[in-house]
C-alpha cells in the first residue's frame, strides 16, 4: 500500500496521457477558463506567493522542456505545435527513459524558481504602488 507521501508525489509529476484524456482536459478547461469566478480567483492567486509545490510543479515543467529540447530536439514552441499522438509518443519516451534526470534538473531548478517568484511579486507590488501614487 502506498503512503500519503508517495500518493502526493504521483499527483505532483507529470504523467503521460492518452489522447482522450488530453482531449477531455483540454474541454473541460477551456470551458472553466470563461467563467468569471475561475477569472477572479486566478487573479487573486497572482497576487500571493506561490506555494512550494507549485513552484516544484513549475520546475518540473521546466525540467521536462529542457530535456524534450535537448533531446528530441524540439524547441517548446515545436514540441506545442505537433500532433496530439506524436506529443504522447515523445512525452511516453522522455518519462520512460529520462525520468530521473527531469527529477535532478527539476531539483535544480527550484532555486532559480523561488528567486524568479519573490522578484515577480516585487514588481507587481511596486507597479500596484506606482498605479496607486499617480
């Protein structure tokens, strides 16, 4: 039997997905994404610190794109405007095969991630300043 923690980091990694799940994703968002609470709440979560496990989800993003532009050759920009199947055929293979190197780099990347998030805060406090003072 699996414990809490390990649950967690099933949900936190990135899986592969088939083609119908991702279609289903994609339709479900797209429609949350025009409601106005969902809207509002975005809103309020850019104004607040992101959480470690956001920001670790964010690393692994990151990780996961360096290791598809590396070694699939394909830039983030490529790899979004291939087919569906060829998507879950490179993502099926990087998960397989390089896995525990998107975990180091993403581990790397943490730090990098944390900077990054407390300097976007400060600049979205000082513009909300500046916006304020005129």
């Amino acid at each position: 039997m699996k414990t809490f923690n390990e649950l967690m980091t099933d949900l936190v990694e990135r899986k592969a997905i088939n083609l119908a799940q991702r279609r289903k994703m994609a339709l479900r968002m797209k429609k949350l994404t025009r409601s106005s609470a969902f809207k509002a709440k975005v809103a309020r979560k850019k104004l607040k610190l992101a959480t470690p496990e956001q920001l670790h989800k964010r690393a692994l993003k990151k990780a996961k794109q360096m290791i598809i532009q590396k070694f699939a050759g394909h830039s983030p920009s490529d790899f979004a405007k291939l087919s569906p199947a060829a998507k879950m055929e490179i993502d099926m293979r990087i998960t397989s095969k390089k896995g525990a190197a998107i975990q180091k780099i993403a581990k790397k990347q943490m730090m990098k991630m944390k900077k990054q998030e407390v300097e976007r805060l400060r600049n979205l406090k000082i513009a909300k300043a500046e916006g304020q003072a005129e």
